[in-house]
C-alpha cells in the first residue's frame, strides 16, 4: 500500500511538470500494486480527461466504479470525483444527458460541490432549458461567489449574456452596491446641503447683529 501510495505521488509530481505520460504510467504501476485503490483510478481519470481522451477516461471511471460496488467501504470523495470527471467527458462528448446523470451522482454525495451544480448550469444551457440553468448557477454562485465572474466569461453561457434574468443573477450585488453608494452619497449630499444653508442663515445673522 505504501508503495502504490509512492507511486501515486511521483504521478502528481510529473503532472505538474507536464510529464502526463509518465505520470499515467505511474497511475497505472500503482493500481498493478493495489488493484482496489481508488485515489490512483480518480487521478489516472483526472488526466486522462485533461488529456482530452474521454472515452478512455469513461472506460477507466467504469473499472473505477466497479470498485465501490464489491468493497462499499472505500472513500466516497473519490467515487465522487469520479463521477464529475465523467461527466466532464461525457460534456466533451457533447452527451449531454449522460453527462447531467454523472452530475448527478456528484452530487447524490455532496449537494455542495460547487464544480458539478455549476457545470450542470453549463449544460442546462446548452439545452436551452433556462430556468434549471438559472437554478443551479445561483446554487453554484452560492456555494463559490467566484463563478459569478467566471459565467458572464463561460461561452455556455453565451445565449443568455444579454438575458435580463441572467444579469440580474450575476450582476446583482453590484446593482446592491451600487444602491448603497448612491444612497450614501445622496444623503451626504443632503446633509452638506442643510450644513450649507445653516452656516449661511448663520453668517447672514452674524452679520445683522454685527
């Protein structure tokens, strides 16, 4: 265990150095040592998608998948990236349907994972199914306030970056903001205003009595 633990880690290493067939055959050496471990399956499917081999990633993700249905005990989170890389090929695969399900068991594990309610928003966008995509964007936004940035960028997107509904999900706080300013600044103003007009009855006076 320790050494496909190793194995594993020489895999991510080369990953960052954009060695990514050294760092699949790492992947593959530590699953030849332990052929129940799913952390060296979800990064082989990781790359394999970053790679952009989908359907060897969702070949992989079936082996992986496999795993969890003979030993129920292991790690959830893995099963559960798993999952979003497959839906992420299934995406590519432009399977949209295929890829909503793989969303779904994402988050039949964690309703919070931010990258799958948003990804689901991608696809209900492509589809065209407006109220869902609005639905699970703002779930996204909710759970990373990031998104709200990346959406008007994201060409999914790109059929409703004019859409009323749409910009008022991703441009409402700074429609709040901008409320709050103009409110300050209005009162502000009102007060500098009757400042202005007490200090002139005042001089008036002053001068009057003088």
């Amino acid at each position: 265990k320790d050494e496909a633990s190793y194995w594993i880690s020489q895999g991510v290493c080369l990953e960052r150095v954009k060695q990514n067939d050294q760092a699949l055959a790492c992947y593959d050496q530590a699953i030849s040592l332990e052929p129940s471990n799913v952390i060296a399956y979800s990064n082989k499917i990781g790359k394999l998608v970053g790679l952009r081999r989908y359907q060897e990633a969702l070949t992989t993700v079936a082996i992986g998948l496999e795993l969890y249905n003979t030993q129920p005990a292991l790690n959830l989170k893995w099963k559960k990236i798993m999952h979003y890389h497959e839906g992420l090929a299934f995406f590519h695969l432009k399977k949209y349907e295929e890829a909503q399900q793989a969303y779904d068991k994402t988050l039949q594990i964690d309703v919070t994972f931010a990258s799958a309610l948003f990804n689901k928003a991608c696809v209900y966008a492509l589809q065209h199914n407006k109220a869902s995509m609005l639905t699970y964007l703002q779930q996204a936004i909710d759970q990373k306030p990031e998104y709200r940035q990346d959406a008007p960028k994201d060409e999914d997107f790109a059929a409703y970056w004019q859409d009323p509904d749409f910009l008022a999900l991703i441009d409402g706080w700074m429609v709040i903001l901008f409320r709050f300013a103009y409110c300050s600044i209005a009162k502000w103003l009102r007060e500098a205003k009757q400042n202005y007009r007490l200090n002139k009855t005042t001089n008036s006076w002053l001068r009057t009595t003088n």
